[in-house]
C-alpha cells in the first residue's frame, strides 16, 4: 500500500515560525513533524509515500530526500503557491498513487496511529479515523455509528486527518484546487464510508501555542 503526506499548506496560523521554514518541518521533542508520520508508515509496512509541496517545498525534499533513511522511497508531488487544497492536491498526485487504496495523512498533525490497521470494508470509497473533538473543533465534522460515518445525524467527532481512501473517491474531478470535505461527504451520502474513533494522543498542530503545548506533553512523556 501507498500512502501521501500532505505537505503543501502555507501554515498561515503558524507565522512568523513559518515564514522561512515549512510547517511539517517545524520540530517538536526534538523530530520535525513529518518525521513522527514517515516512522510510522515505515512501521506500518508502506514502503512508497508521496508528499505535495507547494510553501518552501524544496526543504522538505532537499531534508527528507529519497526517504531511504526512513526505510522508505519517496516521490513528490509539486504544487502552484498557493497550493491546490487537499481535494486538488490529492487529484494531482493520483497517477503517482495508482489504481489501489492509499494512506492518506495532513503532515501538521502529531498522533502515533498505527496505519496497518485500517482497511476499505466491501465497495466503501474511505474509511477515516476519528478523535473526540479538541477545544477547537467542539462542533465535530462527522457522526460515526456503527462503524458507519455520516456527515448529519448525530452527535459529531472530529476528523483526524487520516484516512484511507480510494482513487474512485475522486472519479468526477478535473484539475484544480478544491477541498477533500465535499467529496467524503458526497460517499457518505451513498453509504460508501466507514470510520474508527481513535482515542489516543492526537493534536492539531495549527497554531504556536498548540506547538508548545504538543512540546511540553511530549517532553514530559
């Protein structure tokens, strides 16, 4: 199985930190962010990722390389500034992904998920990993029942930017920038997505106080 880290953001919210370096290379416990997600795909027996970049992408590729120190072989996918969205970045990177199911996972997120346990049940299109929702999303983005994800209906869990997708998933779309959100909707509707509630350490990297908080917690073990 492939997977693609999502690389591209300008990290807007994170400035001035990142005015000169890139949001997944910004470091916490002493590793850059995107380290933690390559560790954890090399465990998880992915040997070929993807990574879109667009904001001061020649650092990550010039830092990470061809992957091989991570066990891994990397390929990128370059993006205009401003970058594509999720949806469009993903689209763009579709024929350096294949034909199967991918890992899909934002880089500016810190969770120690194990990636050889999601799998597609039946004709699904996704299957996302979900997490009790963060002071900063109490609203939620999707219902999980049952195994079963809806985007109404209920009461709702926070998406935790992984998941597992199928290149089918983007079958009606043409190039450009668009988000992902629209699409995984448009699968719930049909009943073509599954999804898990993850309880363990996540964290949403999106501004410099949730950094230093991810720094303390992680220093303290």
């Amino acid at each position: 199985m492939k997977a693609m880290v999502l690389a591209a953001g300008r990290g807007e919210r994170m400035r001035p930190l990142t005015d000169m370096r890139p949001k997944p290379l910004l470091r916490v416990a002493g590793s850059c962010l995107i380290e933690y997600h390559l560790r954890g795909l090399a465990l998880a027996g992915v040997r070929e990722v993807v990574i879109n970049l667009s904001w001061l992408g020649e650092q990550i590729s010039d830092f990470l390389g061809d992957g091989s120190a991570f066990g891994l072989s990397l390929q990128y996918s370059q993006e205009p500034h401003p970058a594509l969205e999720t949806g469009g970045g993903v689209f763009h990177a579709l024929p350096l992904l294949g034909e199967q199911p991918f890992l899909l996972v934002n880089a500016d997120i810190y969770c120690p998920f194990d990636f050889s346990s999601l799998a597609l049940e039946g004709d699904d299109l996704a299957r996302l990993v979900l997490v009790p929702n963060p002071a900063h999303n109490v609203a939620g983005d999707f219902v999980l029942e049952q195994g079963r994800v809806r985007a109404d209906g209920g009461e709702k869990l926070t998406f935790s930017g992984i998941s597992l997708l199928h290149p089918d998933l983007f079958a009606a779309c043409t190039h450009g920038a668009f988000p992902l959100a629209p699409l995984l909707r448009a699968a719930m509707s049909t009943e073509r997505v599954s999804g898990i509630l993850y309880t363990g350490t996540w964290s949403d990297v999106g501004t410099v106080e949730r950094l230093a908080r991810l720094e303390s917690q992680l220093r303290q073990g």
